[in-house]
C-alpha cells in the first residue's frame, strides 16, 4: 500500500510526495526516536531549541537532539521547514500511523498475524478482563453496522 501525506507547516502545505513510505519501508524508531516524535506529534512543529527545552535537567547537548532529527528526516518521519540558517522540525508520520504499523508488525512477528491470537494472549494473561472484552466486542459489531 503506497501512503500519501500532506503535513501543515505554519501556513504552508508541503506534498511530500519524496517522502512516499510503503508499509514494509517504515523502520522501527529507537527509544531516544520516539520520544523526539512523540514532542513532535504532541506540540507540533518545533525547532532544536525548543525540543531541548522540554527535556528535564541534565538536557541532552543540542547536537545529540539535532543528530536525532536528522536520522528521523533520514528515516522519512520527520522533516523541515528553513528559517534562514536554523529549521524547524515536523512529523511528516502520524502518531496513529506509526502505532499501527508497529502492532502490525507485533501481531505479524509474534502472534502468527492473529489478531485473535493477540486477544487470547491478553485474556490468558490476565491483561483483559471479561468486561473490557465485552466492551470490545459491542464496538466490533457497532462498527459493522
């Protein structure tokens, strides 16, 4: 399936048709990735500056978060916007987009691509209770109607 994304950078509609990602293409992030992409996806566009001010004592140096960025615009989740010398960064990946691959591919490597499979797991383990799953299954059917 061939994704298409036009992300809204302050007044500017960028069609990113370069940054075309295939299902199978998406990488799998780091930890230190997406917790950068979850300050993008959470405050929107941001420059360097502004990432680290998120970030409790003792920051990270800026040039780790800039080298960070830059492998997740290598990675085609991010990208930029120029303001002279300095960028600001954006999510050019949703949220939503990157959690469903990544429980697809979950249920795909571990769970013999059931997602009953997953749900039987979950009620084995003790993570899903009877009501949660009764819950669950009213939504199924709502959304079938």
């Amino acid at each position: 399936m061939l994704l298409f994304f036009i992300v809204e950078v302050p007044e500017v509609y960028l069609h990113l048709q370069q940054n075309l990602i295939r299902d199978s293409d998406m990488k799998k992030l780091t930890d230190k990735e997406e917790e950068v992409m979850q300050l993008l996806w959470d405050n929107g566009p941001l420059f360097v500056r502004e990432i680290l001010e998120f970030y409790p004592d003792p920051k990270p140096h800026y040039n780790t978060v800039s080298t960070v960025i830059r492998v997740l615009e290598e990675k085609k989740f991010a990208g930029h916007k120029a303001y002279g010398n300095t960028y600001q960064y954006f999510a050019v990946v949703s949220q939503d987009e990157y959690k469903g691959k990544a429980l697809k591919k979950v249920v795909s490597q571990y769970f013999d691509n059931s997602y009953t499979n997953v749900v039987s797991t979950l009620i084995e383990e003790e993570q899903l209770s009877i009501d949660e799953l009764k819950k669950l299954i009213k939504k199924i059917e709502k959304g079938k109607k």
